[in-house]
C-alpha cells in the first residue's frame, strides 16, 4: 500500500504543478543592431532571468503560465521593459528588444524610461504598439487601422472605413511598410489610388510591433506627406513546429510556423471571410455579404552570424456584388460588382557591418488588379467600370553608421518603376451640383520611375540635446522634376524625465498614377508637397506613465482641383461622393491646404494589471480649390476626445473598453429645389461644407479568457462595438423614389466573438 501511496502522491503533485512554456530573444544596440553581451533579462514578478550571451541571445526556460513584463538592463544604456509577453503551455515566445545608449547619467533619478522608447532619428514621438497590444484592443477586430484610428492624431469620420486622416491629411498621404518594404495598401477591398478600406488584411498574429508615426520622420520614408505605418513581421518558431487555429470577424483559418534547418524559420497565415453570416444573424446596417481572403508569411534564413534574408508575402482576393434590391434596402448609392487581387512579396537582406555599421536592402514587387463596375442606384447610369492593374517593382536600401558617441549618419536610395493599365469608362453622372457631365473613358498604358536619395545625420553637441539635419531628392519620370526636400529636428533632453522637441520639414508626394492617366496633360502637374512644423513635450510620471503635449502646423501647396469643379477638393472626392475618383479633365495644381492643431496624450503600459490611453485633439482643416475660396474639409471634426484601457487582473481574464467623442465633420447640404425638380440629390453649390453632422461618439467593449492546458492554449472573447446602440450619422442622402433626404447611420450595436487555439 504505501508504494502504491507514494506513487499516487507523486502522481497528483505533477498534475498539480502549472505547466510551463521558454522565453527566448537577442538584445541588440538600437544605434548599431550590434548584439549586446552581458544584458540581464530579468523575468517580472519572478526570481528567472538570464544573461545574453556573445550573439545577444538569451533563453529562459521554464517560466510558468501567465503574463509578464520583461526587464533589460545594461550599464551604459537605458533601461527597456517590454509588457504583455505571454508565456504559453510548451511552447517558446520570442521576445527581442533593442537598447539605447544613455543619454543621461544621473543617480539622484530612479524613474526611468524603460517602458517607452527614446529614438534620436525618428525625432518627433511615435506611437508603438506591441502584439499584444494590438490583439486585444477593444473596437479593433484585428485591423491594425482601426486600433490607429483611436490616437489623438487620426480624424473619426465613419465607421465603416479604416481610412487614416492623420492630422487634416488625405488618405493618400499615409505610407505603410511590412518590414521594409512599401506596400500601397493593407486592407481587404481598397480604396483605389487611396490607402483606405472597410476591412484590414494584415494579420495580428504574424506582428511583432507596429510604429506609427505622424510627422516629422526622416528622409528615408519618401514620397507621403502626413504619416508612416511602419509594421514588422515576427519571425517564426525556430526550434519546433507551432500552430493556431482561429475564428474571428476577419475570418476563419490558422497560422503555422516553424524552424527551417537550424539556421531559420517560416511563418504562414490563410483565412477566409465568413461575414454572410454574421451579417443575416444580426442588424448591423447592411445586409451586403463581400467574400475574401488572405494569404501572407514570413521565411527568415541566416546566411551569416551577421546576414540574414527574409522573405515576405501578403496576398488577398477581395469579391462583392450587391445588387440593386440590395443597394435599394441598405441605402447605397451605387451598385455592381467587385473582384480585386493584390498582393506583396519581397526579400529583405539585413546586413551587419563590423559594430558600427548596419544596412537594410528591400526589393519589393506589388500587384493589383481590379474589375469593378458601379451603376447609380436612383437612375441606373453607368457610374464607373474599372478594368485595371497596377504594378510595381521597387529597390530600397539604407545604410546606418555609427561615427562616433556623438554622431551617426543614414544614407538611403530607393527606386521604383510602376507599370500600370487602364481601360475604363465613366458615365454621365453629372457634378456634384448638378451640372451635367460627358461620358468618359480612359484607355491606356501609363509607365513611370521615381526614385530617391536620402541623408540624415545626427550629432549631440552635448549630451542632453541632439540634432538632427537631413534633406531628400527625387525625381519624377512623369513630370521629369527633380525636388529637394530639407528636414531639420531638434531633441532636447531636460533630464530623464522630461524631453522636448521642434521639428520642421517639407514632404513631398508624387499624384496617383490613376489620375494622371485620365488627362495627357496632367503628367505635368508638380508634386504636392506640404511643409511641417511640430513642437512637443513629453513627462514620464512614473516608468510606465508618459504624458504627452504637441503642436503641429501643416501648410499643403500645388495640390490638384478640378477648374470644372472648382469648388470641391479633388483628393477628398471618395468621402463627398460614392468612394472612389470619378473622371476628371485637365487639372491644375490651384489647390491649398492647411492643417493646425495641439494633442495632449496620456499614456500607461501595463507594468502590473491597469493599462491604458486618454487623449484630447483640437484641430482646424481647410483648403482652398480653385475658386480661391478658403473652405472646412470634410474631415474637420475640430474637437476629439478618446479613453482606452483595461485591467488585467491575472493571466485568465481581461477587461476592456474604448470610448471615442468626435465632434461632427462638414458636409454640403442638398439644394432642395433643384433636387426635388430633378428627382436626384444636388448638392447647393452656395454652401459647400457648410452644415455639419451631429457629433459622434460609440463605446466598444472586450472580454478574454485564457485556458491554458497541458500543452495548448485557448483564448475566447467576446466584444461588442458601439455597445450603447449610438445612432451615428454616416450621410445623408436623396431618396429618389421618395424624393426627399434621408440618413443613413454608421453600424450599430455590433457583438463580435474570437476564439484562437494554439497548439
């Protein structure tokens, strides 16, 4: 009896015990990439830790189940912590992280900015965002547009959309980047020549961070004048083969990854939409079921112990087709049928030069396609039919240097040629007020090269204050101009709590290729540019609390009107009429814009179980069109307050919540007797932009569990987006079989539910 006790005994103390899972990393030098040696991770909460070795690595087995913050330190450089890392059953979570050199040495200051990233290039401050941080943003569903769209910087104009108004921007002046490489959009059902879409097609799960920012970055990002979205794909598993199963509004499918020999990994994601059926369960404002999918992943090989190259693909097939009873029940103003392919692929070779020097090589090849084709719903005019395709090859490198403590240099070119077709044809729809317009059609095969050169240095007279000064120029094959772009920063560290900031610069833009097309003589038009002015401070409170004040002016010069249309701003013509360019003649580069305002952010990481952001924008955004007349564009909310955050009371459970107060954007209203004589909404040509919509506001809500078993893990929440039912108004429209203005509304109370399973 008493063997059979023992072992019975033994028995239920390792079932009792929690299971366990790795964490594993490299720590490298953020000015150089150089791997640091002797760094300690140190485990929050717990006595585990390590010590990198001479690659950077370190492993810590053994960790118990749950959520930690991880802590590096070395003497010379600042302190980093990284939240949210979760450690799973069996399995290894890879957590690399980059140190600063110390910009102050003080042993009077205990707080420290571990929690936050100082960068001395990217002067003005940025918002980064990490997987988990990312992964269960309430109001987000996964679309890493949508958790931007809750900073100060970003205009709420419709639900719907993931568009990005960053700072009274265009949604054509945002850039984003998949490790590297320059991708024209990264949504399902794009925005053709914009940037915007209803659904996201990046994959949290395949994320590692996400840096968003929102002016003043250096000369190596080209070719967008308001914002950079820079996201990095995490590499695979390199020891053992990993899978996840999911189930969420993006769709259904799974994730696989897994080492490549001993010297790689690969990482692959495919899912399929299932909307249909969310959208006949529930009233969510349309009952349009689209249908996609996307496929993307990431293959790292080790060529060297200091070369790596990496592959990345994203793929997505978008088809929708309402018909008119549909268009007719939900409101739409147009009808037809969409079927779009896009997809990204490139290789990315990092490259480590001795301990001062690193470069980072992309080629990068883009494809799209579309075959679109859209009617009126109240007269069954021929709107648009798009037949197109778009391609790009491009060549980006950037070489960091490292010269001394004091100054560092980037060198950076970059090369595109774009290769695109179009055979489309435009009905006489009529302007927006009315005026009668010709069919149009645009058949043609239009080519052009941009390429670029870039330098960025920095130095630190002394060490609180750093200076940055550097200048772009590039050359446009389809106007043949070469434009020089100056950018000068300045950071001044009061002490280690404390920095402030000026930035002041020009950035340029090259018109959408689709324009261009419509018009020989558009070719020659000037590149839009606008010129930067920002000025901010930032407070850490405590080593996880920063609080933020900035202040930017935007002034926009050359920017494309339409003289036929000489009220109305062209590069906002897919949010005033039926979301996307109609066709226009010849246009001329009339166009002004301005943009001002002050943001004041707070911010908490989750350093124990509260995290969280509040934030309130004032802001101003007009233009001027070809009349010469100063106007509000349509994506002037002047005033938006926004408050995120949750609590995470162990490693099972977590709450969230985002509340976002928009005030209401212009609009024109419609000239009720000339649209009651034509029985078709025109717009009163006498007030353009001069009403505005009731102000917004919604709630979003989130709940997870964890399961964690033996050797898998389970995740379920539930969310529910605009949880108090607000009616927000998305437009009004003319109701042609009623003959009257009606509204339509942004979506409705709207539960979503995730369920991931990894294994």
């Amino acid at each position: 009896m008493k063997p059979l006790f023992s072992l019975l005994f033994v028995t239920l103390m390792l079932h009792a015990q929690s299971p366990v899972g790795s964490l594993e990393g490299k720590v490298l030098d953020a000015g150089t990439q150089a791997p640091l040696v002797g760094v300690n991770v140190l485990v929050g909460g717990t006595a585990l830790g390590a010590v990198t070795g001479p690659d950077g690595r370190y492993v810590i087995p053994a960790v118990p189940v749950g959520s930690y913050t991880l802590h590096f330190r070395l003497i010379g450089y600042a302190a980093a912590a990284e939240p949210d890392v979760i450690v799973r059953p069996k399995r290894l979570s890879v957590v690399n992280a980059e140190l600063a050199e110390s910009v102050l040495e003080s042993e009077q200051v205990t707080v420290t900015a571990g929690f936050f990233r100082r960068d001395d290039v990217q002067m003005m401050n940025a918002v980064g965002l990490s997987r988990e941080e990312i992964r269960r943003a309430p109001g987000s569903g996964g679309d890493v547009s949508r958790i931007i769209m809750g900073m100060p910087s970003v205009a709420k104009v419709n639900d719907q959309s993931n568009a990005l108004i960053v700072r009274g921007g265009s949604p054509l002046e945002n850039a984003f980047y998949i490790d590297g490489i320059e991708v024209p959009n990264i949504n399902h059902f794009p925005t053709q020549g914009a940037t915007g879409g209803p659904i996201g097609m990046v994959n949290v799960d395949l994320i590692d961070e996400v840096n968003f920012h929102t002016g003043g970055f250096a000369p190596a990002y080209g070719g967008r004048m308001s914002s950079i979205l820079d996201i990095r794909f995490r590499e695979g598993n390199r020891r053992e083969f990993d899978g996840q199963l999911d189930l969420n509004i993006a769709g259904f499918g799974g994730v696989a990854e897994g080492p490549l020999g001993d010297r790689g990994s690969y990482l692959l994601s495919v899912r399929r939409s299932y909307l249909d059926l969310v959208m006949s369960m529930f009233d969510v404002g349309t009952t349009v079921a689209p249908n996609y999918g996307d496929v993307q992943g990431k293959v790292v090989l080790d060529l060297s112990p200091s070369h790596t190259l990496s592959v990345v693909g994203l793929f997505g097939d978008d088809h929708n087709a309402p018909d008119l009873e549909a268009a007719r029940e939900n409101d739409m103003l147009a009808y037809g049928r969409q079927d779009i392919y896009q997809g990204a692929a490139g290789a990315v070779w990092r490259a480590l030069w001795g301990t001062d020097a690193y470069s980072v090589t992309t080629l990068g090849y883009l494809s799209s396609s579309f075959d679109e084709e859209f009617t009126e719903t109240s007269t069954g005019i021929l709107l648009m039919r798009n037949r197109s395709a778009e391609r790009t090859v491009s060549l980006r490198s950037t070489l960091h240097l490292t010269l001394s403590p004091a100054h560092a240099l980037e060198v950076g070119a970059e090369a595109k040629r774009m290769m695109n077709g179009y055979d489309n044809a435009y009905g006489a729809s009529g302007q927006a007020d009315g005026t009668p317009t010709a069919a149009a059609a645009v058949s043609s095969d239009i080519a052009a090269t941009a390429a670029g050169l870039s330098v960025n240095w920095s130095v630190k007279p002394f060490a609180p204050l750093t200076v940055t000064l550097g200048t772009r120029a590039d050359w446009f094959s389809a106007n043949d101009r070469v434009t020089v772009s100056p950018r000068a920063s300045l950071a001044l560290f009061i002490d280690e709590l404390t920095t402030f900031r000026v930035s002041s610069g020009i950035y340029r833009q090259n018109l959408p290729l689709l324009l261009l097309a419509q018009e020989p003589s558009n070719a020659s038009l000037p590149d839009p540019y606008a010129v930067h002015y920002i000025a901010g401070i930032d407070r850490l409170l405590t080593e996880d609390t920063k609080l933020t004040l900035e202040y930017y002016l935007k002034e926009y010069y050359d920017y494309p009107v339409d003289p036929a249309d000489p009220a109305l701003f062209l590069v906002d013509e897919v949010f005033y009429r039926y979301g996307f360019f109609l066709s226009h003649g010849p246009l001329s580069s009339a166009g002004r814009a301005r943009s001002q305002g002050v943001e004041l952010t707070l911010q908490k990481k989750l350093a124990s179980d509260l995290y969280g952001m509040a934030s309130v924008a004032l802001f101003r955004s007009e233009y001027r069109g070809a009349d010469g007349v100063r106007r509000d564009r349509v994506f002037d909310n002047r005033v938006i307050v926004s408050a995120e955050g949750g609590y995470k009371p162990n490693s099972e459970w977590e709450f969230s919540a985002r509340w976002i107060y928009a005030g209401g954007t212009p609009y024109t209203p419609f000239d009720m007797a000339r649209s009651q004589m034509l029985k078709r909404g025109v717009f009163d040509a006498a007030r353009i932009n001069d009403a505005r919509y009731p102000a917004y506001h919604s709630m979003n809500v989130r709940f997870d569990k964890r399961f964690h078993f033996e050797s898998s893990n389970l995740v379920l929440y539930l969310s529910a987006w605009n949880v108090y039912d607000r009616k927000n108004v998305a437009s009004y429209f003319w109701n042609e079989r009623e003959n009257e203005v009606q509204t339509i509304y942004q979506w409705n109370l709207l539960p979503i539910f995730g369920v991931e399973y990894e294994m």
